[in-house]
C-alpha cells in the first residue's frame, strides 16, 4: 500500500505539491491526469524517492522511499517519460537490470517478442539509437519483467504505435491484474479497460478522485 499524508513540495516559492493526501491500495489501477505542470510526475519522483520534500510522509509498504530507497524500490518498478539517452546496449541494458534486480533475460525477452520487438535483431544496437517507440518498448520490458508488485508508468504508450499500444494494454490485462499499476496519461483512452480509479490534479492539488 502507498500511503501519502500531507505531502508539500515547492520548488523556489511555486507549491508543486500541496499538502496532498493519497492512499493506494494493493491492486488498485490508478490513471493519474492533469494539464500540463499540474505536478503529476513530481508526484511520481517522490513517490520512487527521488525528490525530498518540503514536509509530509510517503510509505510504500511501510518503508520511507527517502531514508531506504534500496528497499522501496525492491517493490517499485518505473518507467519513464523520457527515456535516458543510454550509451549502453540493449543487451548490456539487461544485463544490468538483470544483475541490480534479479530479473530473467527469458522474461524480458519474451515481453519485447510480445510487442514486436525482436532482442536477436536488437540486442547489440546502443539503446540511445533505438527509434522512441523501440525505447519505450525496452524500458516497458524490463519494467514488466521485473515483475515488482507496483509498477509506475509515466506515458507509457507516448511513443507506441496502435499495435503496440493494444498489445501492452493486453498483457497488462492478462499477467498484471493482482498488481498495483500507476500511469500519468492525459488519455483516459489510453488506459481503459485497466484503470479502475482516476485522479486528476490541478497545480498540486488532487482536484477529482473516482472510481470507474
Ligand atoms: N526540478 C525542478 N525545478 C523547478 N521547477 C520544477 C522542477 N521540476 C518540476 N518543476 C515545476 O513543477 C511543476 C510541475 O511539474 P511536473 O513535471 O510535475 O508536471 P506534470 O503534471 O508532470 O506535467 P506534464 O503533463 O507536462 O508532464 C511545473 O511548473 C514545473 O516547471
């Protein structure tokens, strides 16, 4: 369970985060919205730790994301807006998720197969040479085949084509229903069929919270 209480976050005098309060539960799908700059992916950096704030608490099971990171994160798996412009290999990309969390190279390889990205043809290519959709492919698969109990999802289809797209809803659908999934998208129709909550935030606050 994530559990937020009170949640502040200002950058300089501008309130990102305003005393927000939010609990999600084991299993929820949660479709976070709101405009542009209404906070949503701050919310997500402090949820994975990597932001202090200003005051309030964050736990994730219990554990605070900023004094046991490590920790948090054993639970959490995110997957970024904007992919990092890795000099690293997509096969040397999983080696090292492989060796930091326990992950299967089967696993990873049969998510990119799933949606139509071949690891054979791939494997050796830089990642920051892979097309957007092919980076979000890849950050997708290692992300799914960590199998972590939450998985956090910033835009996660931005660069996806239909086919794609529909085939990463399907396998969220089949394999991740007991998991608890976080997605920002400005799309509800992006995430049907899987969301059953829907928050939308307006310049820091939660301004709507419902399920569907
Ligand atoms: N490191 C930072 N320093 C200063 N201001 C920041 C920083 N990070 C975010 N902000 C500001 O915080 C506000 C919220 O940004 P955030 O990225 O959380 O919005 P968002 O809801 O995710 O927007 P978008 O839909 O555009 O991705 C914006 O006004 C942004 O300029």
């Amino acid at each position: 369970m994530i559990k937020i209480e009170n949640l502040t976050k200002k950058f300089g005098s501008q309130i990102i985060l305003n005393n927000l309060n939010l609990n999600i539960q084991d299993g929820q799908k949660v479709l976070i919205m709101g405009q542009n700059g209404a906070g949503k992916s701050t919310l997500m950096k402090a949820i994975l730790g990597e932001l202090i704030c200003d005051s309030g608490s964050i736990l994730i099971d219990n554990i605070n994301p900023i004094i046991d990171r490590k920790n948090a994160l054993r639970y959490l798996s995110f997957v970024p807006q904007t992919p990092p412009p890795l000099k690293l290999s997509v096969a040397q990309l999983c080696e090292y998720s492989i060796s930091s969390t326990q992950t299967d190279l089967n696993n990873i390889i049969n998510y990119l197969k799933e949606l139509d990205l071949s690891y054979e043809k791939e494997h050796k290519k830089p990642f920051y040479k892979l097309s957007g959709g092919m980076k979000q492919k890849v950050l997708i698969a290692l992300a799914l085949a960590r199998d972590s109990k939450t998985i956090l999802f910033d835009e996660p289809t931005a660069n996806l084509d239909p086919q794609a797209r529909e085939k990463f809803i399907n396998i969220l659908k089949s394999k991740f229903q007991s998991h608890t999934l976080i997605f920002i998208s400005h799309r509800v129709s992006e995430v049907q069929g899987i969301v059953n909550r829907v928050i939308e935030m307006d310049l820091g606050n939660i301004i709507k919270d419902s399920e569907v």
